[in-house]
C-alpha cells in the first residue's frame, strides 16, 4: 500500500515538473481566471446587483474552467511519446497512475484557486476572511469531486478523436451536483449565513468525494488494461 | 428474426395499451382539484421520467456486469438500453416545454422531473458519443461500462441537488407528484401507466438488442 | 527465463497469435522476423503483460521488473531533459540512486548522449532520441530485454554500439526478444531465429551459424512460399 502511493507522489511530482516546464497550461488558466473576474465584474451594475448574489456563481465558473484546462491536459501528455506504455510495462499499480495524475490535477486547480480566490475578494469587494476556514473547506472538497471524475474520464477520451470536446460533454451531469451545492455553500458562507446551513451541502459535498474517488480508483484500471 | 419478431410484438401490445392510459386518463380519471385537467399529463410524465432512470440504471448494471463477465452481451444490451432512455428523454424534454407554455406560461422550470430527465438525457448523449469517438470494439465496451456505471452511482446524487433546484426555485404551480397520498382511481391510473412504461421499455430495448446482433452478424469483421 | 505455451489473441475478427509457443533462457536472443501485420508487436506486447492474452499463457521470470522495452515510441517525456527522464523511469523500477548513478554515466557514454544529456528531448534529432530510448530501457538493469524494431533511426555508429551493447547483455545472462523485419539487422545477434506469419510461427530453428544471406533466403522461402 506504502508502495501506491510513493509511485503517485512519482507520478505527480513528474507531471508537475512537465507542468512547469512547458507553462502553457497554468498561463491560461490564470489568464482566464483573472479575465473572467474583469469582465463579470465590468459587466454589472453595482446599483442593481449586490456582488455578493453574483459572488458564488462567478467564483466558481472560474474554477470549473480551471479544473477544465487541467485535466484536457492530464491524459494528452503520456500520449504524445506513448510514455502511457511505459508506465504500464513499469511495475506500478494502475492504481497509483490515476492518484499520481489525481494529485497533480488537484495541485495545479489549487493554484489557480489559491491566485483565484483572493482576486475575487479583492475585484469584487467581498470580505471572506471571516469566513475563509469553511470556505476553503467548500472549495476544497467540491474541487476533489470533479477532478477525480473528471481524472478517470480524461482517460478514456485522451485516445478518441475530439478529446476537448468529449471530455467536457461527460463531465458536464457529474460536475453539476457538486456545483449547486458548493454555490450554494459558498452563498450561504459570504452571506453570514449561520455555519450550519452550510454544513448540510458540505456532507453531501462530502459523500460525493468519497463515493466518486473510491469508485474513480476501482474503475481506472479498466480503462488503460487490454 | 425471433427477438426481433417478439421484441416488436411487445413493443405493439405497449403502444395498444399506451392509448388505453390514454383513455382512462382523460375519460375515466377524476380532474385533480387545484390543477385542474393539466395535471393529468403527470400520469405521462413520472412513468416516462422513471422509464428513463430505470434505463439508465440497467446501462450501469450492464456495465458492472460486463466488468465483471467479459460478455458482450451485456455491452450489446447497455448501449441498446442507452438509445431508448436517450429517445425517451428526448420525447419527455419536448412535451414536457410544449405542454408547460400555454399552462404555466414560460418553456421552461425547474420542475423536478424534468430536471431529472435532463440529468439523464446529458447521461445518455454522453454515453453515446463516447460510444461514437471510439472504434475498437474491445475498448468501446469497456469505456462505455466504466461511464455507465459512473452514470448509475449518479443517480442518488442527482436526486439529492434536484430537491435543492425545487427549494430554490418556487414552482408557478407546484405538481405533488408524491404517489401514496394519490386517491384510489388516480393511483391506478399510474400505476397502470407505470406498467405500460416498462412493457415499452422491454419492447424497444428487445428490438434495439436485436438490431445489434443482426448487425454484428452481417458485418463479420468489424 | 521466458516461457510462451500456446498463445493466442484477436482484435475483432483477425488472428494476431495463433497457437505461438516457446522457451527461451538465459543468454538467448530470439530474432523474430516477419512482414507488417504478422502479430509480432502484439507478440511482445503479450510477452510483456501489456496484453492479456485471448488463450495460452506467457511467464516471464521476475515479472514486469524485470523487462526492458524498446518499442517504435520512445515512450520520453518531451518537455524533460534527457537526465530526468531516466531519473524518473529508474525511479519507477525503484533502482537505488547510486546503481542509478553509475548505469547513468555508462550508458550516456556509451550511447555518445553526453553532450545532450541536459537538453530537452523535444529538441533532439530522431536519432538521438531513438538511442536516449535506448538507454531508458537498460536503465533499471533489466533482465529479458524485449526489442520493436529497435535499429529504427539508429546511424552506421549508433547501430554498432547499440549491438555490442546487446551482446554483453546477452552475454550477461539476458533474455532477449528482437522483433523486426529486416533481416541483416537481428540476424548477427541472434542465437535462435523465428518466422513469423499471421499470427503463427512457420519456422523456428537456432541460428546454428547460418549467415545473414542465408536466412534471408530461408525467410522468404518460409513467408511467402508456404
């Protein structure tokens, strides 16, 4: 067991190291990020619109693309030189090779999040320092949910035709429950909602991560074994 | 041949008996008090929208079975169960906006059954078009199980943020769909139109079955 | 050692193996020659446990550590330099960083990578990568060496080196499997020679000091004649 998760943390550290030579990934993704935040915020009227009822849904629209841009990536790189082969012809479990691609995916939507988020409080002129804990604790999970989803299924549709078009289409009904109860969580929090609404969504945040990372895990190997 | 001979004669007896719930929907079924005769399109719409889950369900028990057993019996029956949930979503996606406009006045709410069938119809179309992308037929099964069997854990959670988009949403008119405080007549008049839905549902899936294997045998090298 | 009894695999309705068997131990090299489409990469494949086969079985002794690949992709990762790539792959095969060390500064030596040793691998000629795929494969000291092709864009030097390499490999005690269909390339190293046609073996002799004339001639007679 100690063994999986040495090769992952290989894994990941190989994919990040990819990640920060070639650059091109993480750029968009902040560069989409921030402009994302510019237009939503010039496009409203602060007379008509309190920014913290857009707050939720534009904060998250950001990390969807982010998570997006990440794993379009995620699967393409062992394909370029068939280093998937070799990955699988190395003794490493099939297991450790989603954790592995798992735990860089996480690693590089946190970044986005972590230059995201304070960018959102700052354009938008919204306090979230009182709340910061439970809404770290929101983004965190609601972002494990649809990575390791979106993991497994960048798998299967790095190797068929229209791989950026694919991936979003799967993803899309099981990137939404998580979505409506992180805004929902998230609105509630920046509110001053009392921590216990939010605390529902955050279990149910919860039971998804759990159930979709054990069931990723299970069913990855049947997509890379012949 | 025989399944499809038999696929398309239970395949008639449903659609025979869909025009009875018809019937007995319209003519022998008392007018719901508060929502008058547009209601009865629920004895339509909840037994479709199930039809659709359960199609969708058995998609991912055919996926863990095929996982499990290798037989491409079970991938031949996942991909027919998927094209008859996705035309049944689709009927249901259309109908349910074109009756909605002159009732409630806009195309479309957030009503919880066709919310649900949206979730499904976006299961299917994915399901599909994964089917469609990929060209081996090895790597198609096993593809198509993994995200049919996704699309089944789905289904709780699915429910679970629905009941959420209700809440948030305030229905113009809020449609109980809730079966046991249903009064006599009406609760038959579902129940036979649940019935009816699956003798559909077994109908088409035999005859789409079949279709395939005929396929597959008259194209020996894929 | 490496054992194949009776494998047999298709893809859809084509006959890949058909019934291959055979025992090889160590020091022997297998040159298996055949035309496009005869089944022989999917014959390493096999061997390798990339693929599991439809009937038979192959075992190979110490297990997917054991075995080193050389394939038509060089299964590299582009963006990393020539240095971190086999750190990374070693690191799969849990290769101490000492023995890593030292197989390093041999190999690149050898292989003449020394002055591109901390280039990219996007940057380099296909011939340079071809032998960059080379030392990937003996990196972790691998004991059955299975081969697709490997003169691929290998100049006049390269190709000699790389021989003498497999020499002392097999000379070492190396199982190796050598699959291609040019004869004057596999033929010198070979202590046993195949032929390989639809799937089945439709010769399989010891080289018995045959020259590289005279199984050509023999290949041809095999393959197209019967």
């Amino acid at each position: 067991m100690a063994d999986v998760w040495r090769h992952a943390w290989l894994l990941a550290r190989k994919d990040l190291l990819v990640e920060f030579r070639s650059r091109t990934a993480i750029l968009s993704a902040l560069v989409f990020t921030v402009l994302v935040l510019m237009v939503f915020n010039f496009g409203r009227d602060p007379t008509a619109v309190a920014a913290v009822d857009l707050a939720p849904s534009i904060l998250w629209v950001t990390f969807t693309f982010a998570a997006m841009l990440a794993l379009n990536r995620a699967f393409q790189l062992e394909l370029e030189n068939q280093a998937l082969d070799g990955l699988l012809l190395a003794p490493v479990s099939r297991s450790s090779i989603y954790l592995g691609k798992l735990m860089a995916n996480l690693v590089f939507v946190a970044t986005v999040e972590a230059v995201g988020l304070p960018l959102f409080a700052l354009f938008f002129n919204v306090p979230i320092l009182h709340v910061l804990g439970p809404l770290l604790g929101v983004i965190a999970l609601a972002t494990v949910g649809f990575v390791a989803v979106g993991t497994l299924f960048s798998a299967m549709t790095a190797r068929t035709r229209f791989a950026e078009l694919l991936l979003p289409v799967l993803l899309l009904p099981f990137m939404i429950p998580p979505l409506i109860w992180a805004v929902l969580a998230t609105g509630a929090l920046l509110a001053g909602r009392p921590l216990s609404e939010a605390a529902g969504w955050l279990r149910l945040l919860a039971a998804f991560d759990i159930v979709f990372v054990t069931l990723a895990f299970v069913l990855f190997p049947a997509t890379v074994n012949e | 041949m025989r399944l499809l001979k038999t696929g398309r004669w239970i395949t008639g007896v449903g659609l025979a008996l869909l025009a009875a719930v018809y019937v007995r929907a319209l003519a022998f079924t008392p007018v719901e008090r508060f929502q008058g005769p547009a209601q009865k399109i629920f004895y339509i719409h909840v037994p479709a929208a199930w039809s659709a889950m359960l199609a969708m369900g058995l998609v991912g028990i055919a996926g863990i079975l095929f996982l499990l057993l290798k037989d491409p019996r079970f991938d031949r029956f996942g991909e027919a169960s998927a094209e008859v949930g996705t035309a049944f979503s689709m009927v249901m996606l259309t109908t349910g906006p074109i009756w909605a406009k002159p009732i409630w006045g806009t195309w479309w709410t957030w009503d919880a059954r066709l919310t649900l069938t949206l979730f499904l119809f976006l299961l299917f179309l994915g399901y599909l078009l994964l089917r469609g992308a990929v060209t081996d037929p090895g790597l198609r099964a096993r593809y198509s199980a993994v995200l049919g069997i996704c699309g089944l854990v789905l289904l709780p959670f699915i429910h679970l943020s629905v009941y959420f988009f209700r809440t948030l949403h305030p229905q113009p008119i809020v449609l109980k769909p809730s079966a046991p405080s249903l009064p006599g007549p009406m609760l038959v008049t579902l129940l036979f139109s649940f019935l009816v839905f699956t003798v559909l549902y077994v109908g088409f899936v035999t005859q789409r079955y079949a279709l395939s294997l005929l396929r597959e045998q008259a194209e020996p090298h894929a | 050692m490496l054992l194949a009894e009776g494998l047999r695999h298709a893809f859809g309705g084509v006959r890949a193996l058909d019934d291959v068997s055979f025992t090889l131990h160590p020091g022997q090299t297998l040159a298996v020659f055949g035309p496009n489409g005869a089944g022989k990469t999917t014959l390493l494949k096999v061997l390798a446990g990339l693929i599991r086969p439809g009937g038979g079985r192959a075992r190979l002794e110490g297990g997917r550590r054991a075995v080193g690949w050389i394939g038509h992709q060089p299964q590299l990762y582009a963006h990393l330099t020539v240095r971190e790539n086999l750190r990374f792959w070693a690191s799969l095969y849990d290769v101490p960083d000492a023995q890593r060390a030292r197989r390093e500064a041999d190999l690149l030596a050898r292989l003449d990578l020394n002055d591109h040793a901390d280039r990219p691998v996007r940057a380099l000629s296909r011939g340079l990568v071809q032998r960059v795929a080379i030392a990937r494969a003996l990196i972790h000291d691998p004991r059955v060496l299975l081969l697709d092709e490997p003169f691929t864009g290998l100049d006049r030097t390269a190709a000699e080196e790389f021989r003498r390499l497999l020499a002392e490999q097999a000379a070492g005690g190396r199982v190796t499997v050598l699959v291609t269909h040019n004869v004057e390339e596999g033929t010198e190293l070979a202590t046993d020679v195949a032929f390989m046609r639809t799937g089945r073996f439709v010769q399989l002799a010891p080289r018995a000091g045959r020259t590289a004339a005279e199984i050509a001639d023999a290949y041809r007679l095999a393959v197209t004649g019967g």
